[in-house]
C-alpha cells in the first residue's frame, strides 16, 4: 500500500513538472544558416499592442511578403515554415499573430474596441515596420481566408506600401458564399448517403440565405470543400504542441483569442461583406482559388473579381485544391510567385 502511495505522489509530481515545463517551454523558428538569411520569431509592439512576428528567409535581399492569416483567430505561425520552405529560398517571408490572436493574445490586455478597422491599421503599422527593419520601399501583401477582408481594405487605403496585392481563399459577398457552401456540402452528402446530415443541413437553409449564420464549417471540411490534398492545417492542437514557435502556454492563448475574435469579428462579414468596403484597387492584384473551396467560395470570388476595377488584375484557379492552394499546390505556387515577382 505505501509504495502505491509513493508511486501515485512521484507521478503527480512528475506530470506537475511536466505541466509547468509545457506551459513555459522557450520558443523558437528554426535556423536557416545562410549568409544573409533571418529566422527569427519575437514579439513586436505595433499600433500599441504586442504582436507576435516570425521572419524567414534564405537572403534579406529578396523581395518581402507579408502573410496575413484567416479566422479570424487562426494563427499560421505553428505551421507555416512546413508550407512555405520553397518560399523562403526566393522571398523573406513574414508571418504574425494579428490582435488578440495566438501569441498576441494578452490576458490582461483590453480588446474592447478590437474591430477589422483596428486590424487593418495594425497591418498598415505593421507593413511601416517591416519596410524599415528590411529596407523595402514596398512588399507583397498575401491574405488568406479571413486574412483577405484585413488585406484587401489595407491594399486599397496605402496601395504606395504594396507592390501588389494576393488574396488566396478571397472573401467576398458573404452571404452567396455561404449559400454556395450549403449547396456543396448538402449536394456532397446526398451523393454519400449521408441522410442525416443532408437534414441538419436543410434546416439551415433560411437562416443562412438571411445571413444570420455561416455554414458549419466542421461539414464544409467534412466534405473536402476546407482542404483536399493535405490535412486542414488549421486548428491542430497536437501539432502546435510539438511545434517549436508554440508551447501549452501559447495553445491556451491561441484558444481564448480564436473564441474571443470569432465572436466579435465574425458577424461585420455578414453584415458589411468586401464588395460594400472595397471596389477600386490601385495596384496589381491577384486572386489564387482552388476550385473546391467551399470556406470561401470561388465562384462568389469570382464574382467579387469581376466587381473591382483595376489597371492589372488576375484571376489564377488552382483545379486540385480547396482552401489552401498555397500549401496544397505548393510547388505550383512557389514556381507562379518566382515568375512573376522575382
């Protein structure tokens, strides 16, 4: 009985420390060991607030881009250099945790006024930053998901900061991209059998058509209209987890700031959607899709594309991706950013 006792106290010991040493566990970015390459990860105060920046890249001579992620409260940090490898031997890539996302949550931080327009001049500052630390006259500005309502409004208020705008997973019209989600997923899991999601979905149907709610994203994944060639990278705790940009600490912040930012930034998409806010663009733009995205759907970027008036505009489809055509389709992406910006 004693050495079960002894046993049981060791353990609780052993997991205490364990715990301890999860949540304060240093983190870093690899090192590229180039001679004139970055790779650092540390927080920057921006626009007032603390903010989390990863810097990659083989020389700090290349061109300079500027990832701005989704969600809102998806961080990419913990998974971005896995994607983004091929990138950095031809750019230097910056990636950051937006206001009260990831590592840029602060527990004790007031996020009271947080908004897109405040996001938008946290990505303005930061660009202002960049530019400096670097020695860039302009970078590319890339947004992903919900990265691309922040961009594109951040585009076209300092397009003289960007040497062109690329919105991958591109929102646009918010509420006929949900209804062409519901279609999808609906159609999908009728060709599957599926009768009662085709149900749970059907009963969804006004309510999305009024745009009072968003498509269940877990059914959107389900279906492959999130990712299809690789496994949707967002939301992947076990990965963070063994990321080194990441520790327990950070997973817990990434948590609150997902929950928090959903919830007060997800409804302005609804009601002020990208073609009520921006329909002119002073630069070149480009929008990458993958044909089956069924977050933000192609067919109602499209649609947004055709909407906004510019001197040098491109819409690129990728056939065999979904959401993530820049970490689906690598190597095609990488190979289409070096023609055209190197």
């Amino acid at each position: 009985m004693k050495s079960i006792k002894k046993f049981i106290k060791y353990l609780v010991m052993f997991l205490t420390l364990f715990l301890l040493m999860a949540l304060l566990f240093p983190t870093w970015t690899s090192s590229l060991k180039k001679t004139n390459s970055i790779s650092t990860l540390e927080q920057v105060e921006i626009n007032g607030s603390d903010h989390e920046i990863m810097i990659r890249g083989h020389n700090k001579d290349n061109p300079v881009i500027i990832f701005v992620h989704g969600g809102p409260g998806c961080s990419e940090i913990p998974y971005a250099k896995k994607y983004q490898d091929l990138l950095e031997t031809e750019f230097t890539v910056v990636n950051y945790d937006q206001r009260a996302s990831g590592k840029s949550y602060h527990f004790f931080e007031d996020y009271s006024n947080l908004s897109s327009d405040l996001l938008v001049k946290d990505l303005l500052a930061l660009t202002n930053y960049i530019a400096k630390r670097l020695d860039k006259e302009k970078v590319i500005l890339i947004g992903h998901s919900y990265g691309t309502y922040i961009a594109t409004q951040a585009a076209a208020k300092a397009p003289e900061k960007y040497e062109a705008y690329i919105g991958i997973g591109q929102m646009s019209n918010t509420i006929e991209s949900e209804i062409d989600s519901l279609h999808y997923t609906i159609n999908q899991a009728q060709l599957k059998g599926n009768t009662d999601d085709v149900l749970h979905l059907q009963k969804l149907t006004e309510e999305i058509n009024s745009g009072k709610t968003f498509t269940p994203r877990n059914y959107v994944n389900k279906y492959g209209g999130a990712s299809r060639l690789i496994d949707n990278p967002d939301g992947n705790m076990l990965g963070m987890f063994f990321s080194t940009e990441y520790n327990l600490l950070d997973i817990i912040r990434y948590n609150y700031g997902l929950s928090f930012s959903q919830n007060t930034l997800l409804n302005e998409v609804m009601q002020h959607p990208l073609p009520t806010k921006v329909i002119k663009l002073e630069l070149p733009f480009y929008f990458v899709m993958g044909d089956y995205d069924y977050q933000t759907s192609s067919k109602a970027a499209k649609t947004y594309f055709d909407q906004i008036n510019a001197k040098k505009k491109e819409f690129i489809a990728y056939e065999q991706s979904a959401h993530y055509p820049q970490f689906e389709e690598k190597d095609r992406f990488f190979e289409w950013m070096r023609a055209t910006f190197k």
